[in-house]
C-alpha cells in the first residue's frame, strides 16, 4: 500500500467530516486493489439524517484519488395517526436478525419470528398505505425491494445533490452539504405550496364557473315561463 497517498487522502476525508476512524476503511478498501470504491457516512441532525457516499477511484500511477461525493438529506417519516400503533410495534422488530435468520438457524427466536409474521399479516392488509412504514424501517435493508411505492417516497422524504472534487485547495465539507440540502428543501416545499394553491384557485374557478352556468341555464327557462303563463 502507498502511505502517502493513504494519509493524503484520510487528511481530505476527515476535512469533509469523517472521524479518524476513517484510516481503517481506506486500508480495508484499498487491500482489495479494486479499481473504485466508495465510503459511507451518516450524520444525524436533529430528527432529520444526512447520508454522504465518497466514491474512490484510481488515477495516475494507481493512486487513489476523490471523485465526488453524494449527500442524500433524508426527512423524519412522520407516521399518520392510524399506523402509530403497527409502527411502535415494527420499531421493536430486529429486522437484519430475521433475514439473518433464514439462512444462520439460531439468529432468531421463535416468539420474534411469530411477531413478525403477525405484523406482516398486518401491513399487507394495510395496503399501499404500509409501504410508509416499510420504507421508515427497511430502507437500505435487502428488504426495501418488498416497498412498492419506493421511488415516490424517496421523491417525497428524501433530496440529494452531488458535489464533485476539483480543488485541492476548495472542499466543499459535509456541513456546508447539509446547509446546502436544508435550503433547497425549504425552497422544494415552499414550490410545492405554491403549486397546491395554484391547483385549488384553479379548482375553486372551476366548480365557481360551473355553478353560475347551471344558474344561467335554469333562470331563463322559468323566466320565459312566467312570461307565457302570464295571462
């Protein structure tokens, strides 16, 4: 392994916002000479969670260089108030236990295995409506392809952007994405308000017009009969 660029590159690492710990990835990683790589890392801010993905690659004299990275702001699912209940007890299931389960025997309890079956019974009667909770608690899981409505979901808690390096002098850190994916999810809401009260103005002179029109088509009918009836 080159120490040099493995320390170069844990320097840029822990200037984005990696913890120290982040040598030990880098040697992992590297041990395998594979032609890229990326490296995960989470930040919770508040009820809301940063996820960042630094992708690797080998440049010139099969040195290892930054490419880019990409931060993913993933919003707190807030539960409606008839799933509160399924969610609570979903939130209390090792999921990763269970799927490790089908193939290690003895990773799992048999009273967890019929919890679990039970709320499974439970969200396929909930419809499409349980795939909220299926996406709060099995995202990134090898159970997230059992989420029908997946890419709507992500469209609607989720927002990312990629940021890419070019300086060796300018880096752009984590903090500066989570600032970044803040801003542009407050202007995303404010659009999309926007966009809810344009639709409901134009629905509102919709159902007006329609109103008015039945008025007009009835008035003149019974005006025209008063006349005739008039002796």
């Amino acid at each position: 392994m080159n120490e040099k660029n493995i320390l170069s590159l844990k320097t840029r690492l822990i200037q984005l916002g990696f913890e120290t710990s982040v040598e030990t990835l880098l040697r992992c990683n590297i041990c395998f000479l594979s032609q890229a790589f990326d490296l995960l890392f989470t930040k919770q801010v508040g009820k809301d969670s940063f996820q960042f993905s630094v992708h690797l690659e080998k440049g010139e004299a099969d040195l290892y260089e930054l490419r880019y990275y990409t931060a993913t702001l993933r919003r707190y699912v807030e539960v409606p108030i008839e799933l509160v209940t399924l969610s609570d007890a979903m939130q209390l299931v090792d999921w990763s236990s269970l799927l490790n389960g089908k193939v290690v025997p003895g990773q799992i309890d048999n009273s967890s295995i019929q919890t679990a079956f039970e709320i499974l019974g439970k969200l396929q009667n909930a419809g499409t409506a349980a795939d909220l909770l299926k996406y709060k608690y099995w995202l990134d899981t090898p159970l997230e392809s059992m989420i029908l409505q997946l890419a709507d979901l992500k469209n609607e808690w989720e927002i990312a952007e990629r940021f890419y390096f070019f300086d060796e002098n300018l880096i752009i850190t984590f903090d500066d994405a989570i600032r970044f994916l803040s801003s542009r999810w407050i202007e995303k809401q404010i659009v999309a308000r926007k966009k809810l009260l344009v639709k409901k103005t134009m629905a509102d002179r919709s159902s007006g017009s329609a109103a008015t029109g039945k008025l007009l088509s009835k008035n003149p009918r019974k005006f025209t009969k008063r006349i005739i009836d008039k002796p």
